[in-house]
C-alpha cells in the first residue's frame, strides 16, 4: 500500500496509475483526505490517497472461495432429512389451531390525511415564495450595520489593514474601502483573492439588504476602471460609425465595468453581456430589438 499527494483527487489517481504501472481501474484507492481550497487562498489542502493493486487480495479471495466450498451441501441428503423430519409426529401437529377473529368495530378512527400534507406542502410554497422576494433597505438606513458587521469579520484576520471604509454610492449601491499596509494582499494574483471577496461580500449584501456592492481595494477597481474605459475608446468610435460591435473576453469585474460604460455611452442601444460556448464573456452592442 502506498501513499499519493497531490493538489487534485485526479492528480493523485494519476500518480498512483503511473507509480503502481497499471490502470486506475485495477487499483484499491482510499481517499485519505480531500482537497481544499481554503478561504482566499490560506489554509488549502492537498489531496492525500492510498492505493494498492487490487492483485495482491487475490489470495484473500482465494482462501475464502475455498472455505464456502467445504461448506456446500448435497441436495439429496437435504431433501431426505427434511422427508424424515416432516414424517415425525409431533404435539404441534396433534393439536388443532383456533382461528383468531378481530372485531375492528372498537378500534380509534383515523382521520384522512390528505388535508393535512396538502396543508403543509402548501405552506411550504408560501415560503419558498416569500424567500425569493428580495425586500430592498435605503441604503442609509443599514449603512451603519454593514460598516460593523464588516470591520468585525476582518478585525481577526492576519492581514494589517486599516478601518474599513463603508459608505453610499448611491441609492442602489453600497461602497466598502480596503486600505492599510497589507491591503495590497487582498487582490491577489490576477484579482483572484479582489474576485473571490467581492464574490462573498456581494452575495451577502445583496441576499439580506437586496442592494448592490462597490468594491475598492487598494484602487484595484479604479485602476481597472482607467484600464477598460482606456481599452473602450476605439471599440465606442468602431461602433458610432458602423452602429454595432463587441468587445473581447473580459474576465470578472472587467466585464461590469464594460457593460456599465458601454450603457451610458448608448443609451438607445441594445447593450448586453453574452457568454461564448466555452464560458467566456464578452458585452454585445447592437441595435435595439424592437427596431
């Protein structure tokens, strides 16, 4: 039995295919322990396995096989000791047994239940209706509630940053800040630590206030604002003269701040975000449907 490690279950499969020199599908695998992401990025874990060739139980199984072998038994022996036995009298056979009749007419009514599970399946429709109506707040009378919740969350972590900043940006929006020394940590490569707060954040938001979310990080939103509106320019010129166009695959908060550009720029367009068959995304402009 040996010990795999790997980031992935599949990763760890493979290593044990190719150490063992055989097929997946021949090996014993017990999985030791599952892969982990972690919260933005810290505490991931790797996966661990065990595997063993299948081959090596073969004598296991053996040895089993061969033991209900001796215990198999002869057909004609057993019918002829059941013949024996079912010729043998006994008291059991001498007496008569009495017939036991029940009278039912004394027995508790049960009431039909249908009403009742008709009832509660209908109550609990009620209340899956009622969970998907998002109810919207003002803005400024849960501010002060979210700038609590939100400096309570992060005043455990590791990083070293500043008091978040929670404020309005506008009747629809609210606008959380992150500076301070380590701020600069929470984007992470490529944004991906920026995408998976502003995933958490968003999500929280806008499940209990119905709002939406701003997220400033280290001016990672307003240097990606400068970067795509810098990128738009010749796309919005494109389409004055042709009247249509799209833009390139954008990645997370880029295509946001694309679609929102692109809506203030033509506001009598048709101007949407479209997903190509492999996921990527990307903000069409072309003319109204209703033309």
């Amino acid at each position: 039995m040996k010990k795999f490690e790997a980031r992935t279950l599949e990763e760890a499969y493979e290593q044990a295919s190719a150490s063992l020199e055989t097929s997946i599908t021949n090996l014993e695998i017990e999985i030791v322990q599952h892969p982990s992401k972690g919260f933005l990025g810290f505490g991931s874990k790797n996966a661990i396995i065990v595997a063993l060739l299948k081959d090596q139980n073969s004598n296991n199984y053996a040895r089993k096989e061969s033991k209900i072998k001796k215990k198999e038994f002869r057909i004609e022996e057993v019918s002829h000791k059941i013949s024996q036995n079912s010729n043998t009298p006994t008291q059991h056979t001498e007496a008569k047994e009495t017939p036991i009749v029940h009278d039912f007419t004394n027995d508790p009514k049960i009431e039909p239940t249908e009403d009742i599970f008709g009832k509660f399946y209908s109550k609990q429709e009620e209340y899956a209706t009622i969970d998907k109506i998002k109810i919207k707040h003002n803005v400024d009378n849960v501010i002060e509630e979210i700038n609590e919740n939100v400096n309570k969350l992060f005043a455990t972590t590791c990083f070293n940053i500043d008091n978040i900043n929670v404020s309005k940006y506008d009747d629809e929006t609210v606008y959380i800040e992150f500076n301070g020394e380590d701020s600069a940590l929470l984007i992470g490569k490529e944004g991906y630590r920026y995408k998976a707060l502003s995933y958490i954040l968003f999500n929280w938001i806008q499940e209990k206030y119905g709002l939406m979310l701003r997220l400033e990080v280290a001016e990672f939103l307003q240097n990606q604002e400068v970067a795509i509106h810098n990128y738009l320019e010749p796309l919005i010129e494109s389409i004055n003269e042709i009247g249509y166009g799209k833009t390139k695959y954008l990645d997370g908060i880029l295509v946001h701040i694309a679609l929102k550009r692109l809506r203030e720029e033509f506001p009598d367009k048709y101007v949407a975000v479209k997903t190509s068959p492999k996921g990527d995304k990307y903000v069409i402009v072309n003319e109204p449907r209703n033309k």
